[in-house]
C-alpha cells in the first residue's frame, strides 16, 4: 500500500493577511463587508504571487477576523482558486502567536502595526500597499 505524498508539509510557510490583501473590499484596513463573499474584490497582483509561490511554499491565512466569520473566508478563497492550505482567524487578537504556531517564515500585511508587533520573531514582515 502506498501512503500519501507529504513531502509539501516540508517547504516553508508563508502567510498573508485577509483584508487589504487578499481581499480588496476595505476602507482603511476595515472590510467593507464581513458576510458576503460573492461582492469581495480580488488584489489579483496578490493572488499571482500567492499562486508563484505555492509552487514552493506551503501558503496560509492568518487573519485579525473572528472564528465565526471563516466559513466565508474559506468561501471567498474556493470561489478564486486561491492556493492556501488553511485560513486561522486570531479573533482580533495579535497574529505573533499564530504565526509563530503555524511555523510562518514571513507574512504579508497592510497593517504596518503587525510589521511592529513581529519584529525580532524571525518572520519576515511583507508590508502591502493596496
């Protein structure tokens, strides 16, 4: 019996924020909506760069959205064919704990505040500007 290829749980993890950069539907750094992901607006540029890089990085969300709300998170992501592993929702707490759980190499974010709170970790912080 053969056993599944897990040679891809080996590559480096990246992780990228939800709103501002995957998700395009924000003012300031807020969504313009938490429950409809039909009317979200893709950052295309975002969405190529995550496909790149899955070639060779396992690619994950960790976002400062509630537990409730993943359901259209995971939605939005099936709608685009968005290559992530998993999304993990910090409740709006600080995202350090789990990106560090999660074993993150680096993570991108608009928020420059997260940039703040993961200096010295060891993850490299991708500010996005969209």
């Amino acid at each position: 019996m053969n056993s599944p290829d897990k040679s891809h749980l080996t590559r480096p993890v990246l992780s990228f924020d939800f709103d501002g950069v995957i998700n395009c539907s924000v003012v300031d750094t807020e969504p313009t909506s938490f429950i409809n992901p039909e009317s979200w607006i893709l950052f295309s540029d975002m969405i190529e760069h995550i496909r790149v890089m899955s070639d060779t990085h396992r690619c994950v969300v960790v976002t400062a959205r509630d537990n409730w709300n993943r359901a259209e998170l995971l939605r939005f992501i099936e709608i685009h064919d968005i290559p992530v592993e998993d999304v993990f929702c910090t409740d709006d707490g600080p995202k350090l704990p789990m990106l560090l759980k999660v074993g993150a190499v680096a993570h991108y974010d608009d928020r420059l505040s997260v940039g703040e709170e993961i200096k010295g970790s060891g993850i490299d912080f991708w500010h996005v500007n969209t």
